[in-house]
C-alpha cells in the first residue's frame, strides 16, 4: 500500500516531521511517499494562505495519483483543499483534522485541541462544528507562529505546554489534540509529561488511510464530489483545468 502525505506549505523542514510521524505508524508493507508542495506559502495560518495553498495541494495530489498512490493525506490542520482535493482523486483523501477528531472521539468525551495562532482557531472551529464534534470539542491558540515550532531558540515549546495545562485546568479535557502537522514530532513526549491522550493528527490520518485501502473504499463521485467538469480555465490557472491536471 502507497500513501501519499501532501504538506500544502512550502518548508520542507516541516515536511519531514510529518514524514517521520507517519512513518512510525504505519503498517509494514505501508509506504508513505512525502512531498512538498512547490507553490504556496510557506506556513499556513490563516484564510488566505490556506487559498494560496490549495493550487499547489492539487498539483501534488494529481502527480501522487498517477505515480500509484492508493490514498493521500493533507498534512494541515486545516484540512486545506480537503474538498477540491475529494472531488479531483479517484484515490481516498483524508484530513489529519478529520482523522484526529474522529480518532479521539473513541477515546474521550472533553477534548481540547491546541493550535498556533489566534487566527488559526476559528477556522478550526467551524471545522470541529463540520465534523459534528461541536459541544466536546474546544480549540485553544496558544500563540505560537507555525514556523516557531523548528527554532529551538523560541519559546513554543513553553507555550504549547501552558496552553496544554490551562486546557486540562480550565476545560476539563480528557485529551489533547495537537492542532498542527508541524507538532507531530513532541505526541509522545507531551502524553508522558501530562498523562492524558494526545492526538497527532498525521498518525491518526494514516491509519485511517490504510484502513480505507484495506476496505477498498474510494471517495463517491456522485453528488459533492463527483468529477470536476471539464471547462477551460483562464490565465495563471489555466494549468488546472480539471482534464489537464488529472491527465
């Protein structure tokens, strides 16, 4: 089995934390096949970035696809392009949004997820109340820039873990989901020093990706996610016509 793992950003220094988290979970005879996408911003966090993130999401899911992938997994808590991606690829994509929430939900009825920045928490709010985990489910921004997340000289370490400790003070949380692929690589360090559940979504999405392939579930296409119909499309997208992307 081939999963594809898509960072929609650009740093692929935040790529291979990811990679590594996925990789430490996966089956054998799982491969997972991580990429960068090449246009875009550099971190996501926000309501335009994740627009200009979607593009180049596409153009990596398309090529995946045709090199064999059997399923693909969008590498930010956004779940970023996670609709268009659905509709373009004959092949299961899953959010790590979705994958975590539907993860914890098995494990735990007050969940508090701990995200970057302010900006970031109402998107994934609408996210949770999308999901249908409105009423468990707080988002907590513990103010921290994504790419803060690789410099060990910040303090987002430190802050992660303040937000972690007023989220099982103040909300009561059961379990933490971390709100950013770019977190992935502290779960089990974090899990032992708060002794509480703690979701990466990255891992939750692979295996919720091989599960999917072992079922040999596809996406539907009738209805939401039926097949992009073919048009042109003008001027800098013109690459995207849905038959030249996925041809």
């Amino acid at each position: 089995m081939k999963i594809l793992l898509v960072n929609p950003n650009t740093t692929a220094s935040m790529t291979a934390t990811a990679a590594d988290a996925a990789w430490r979970v996966a089956a054998v005879g799982t491969e997972i096949v991580a990429t960068t996408s090449t246009m875009g911003p550099a971190s996501i966090e926000g309501y335009y970035d994740e627009a200009l993130a979607v593009p180049g999401l596409l153009m990596e899911i398309a090529r995946g696809e045709k090199q064999g992938a059997d399923a693909a997994i969008i590498a930010c808590f956004d779940d970023t392009g996670l609709d268009a991606a659905r509709a373009l690829s004959g092949i299961p994509v899953v959010g790590i949004c979705e994958a975590a929430l539907a993860s914890v939900s098995f494990i735990a009825q007050r969940i508090t997820i701990v995200t970057t920045m302010e900006r970031s928490r109402l998107p994934i709010e609408h996210l949770v109340q999308r999901y249908g985990m409105a009423g468990r489910v707080k988002v907590r921004a513990a103010d921290i820039p994504v790419l803060s997340l690789e410099d060990p000289a910040s303090d987002a370490g430190e802050r992660l873990r303040g937000e972690i400790a007023l989220a099982l003070r103040d909300d009561r949380a059961e379990a933490i989901v971390l709100g950013c692929a770019g977190m992935a690589d502290l779960t089990a360090e974090l899990q032992r020093e708060f002794g509480v559940p703690v979701v990466d979504g990255v891992a939750a999405a692979v295996k919720q990706a091989e599960a999917l392939v072992s079922l040999g579930l596809t996406t539907a296409k009738r209805g939401a996610y039926a097949t992009p119909i073919s048009k042109s499309y003008a001027g800098l997208l013109a690459p995207f016509e849905p038959t030249a992307l996925s041809a």
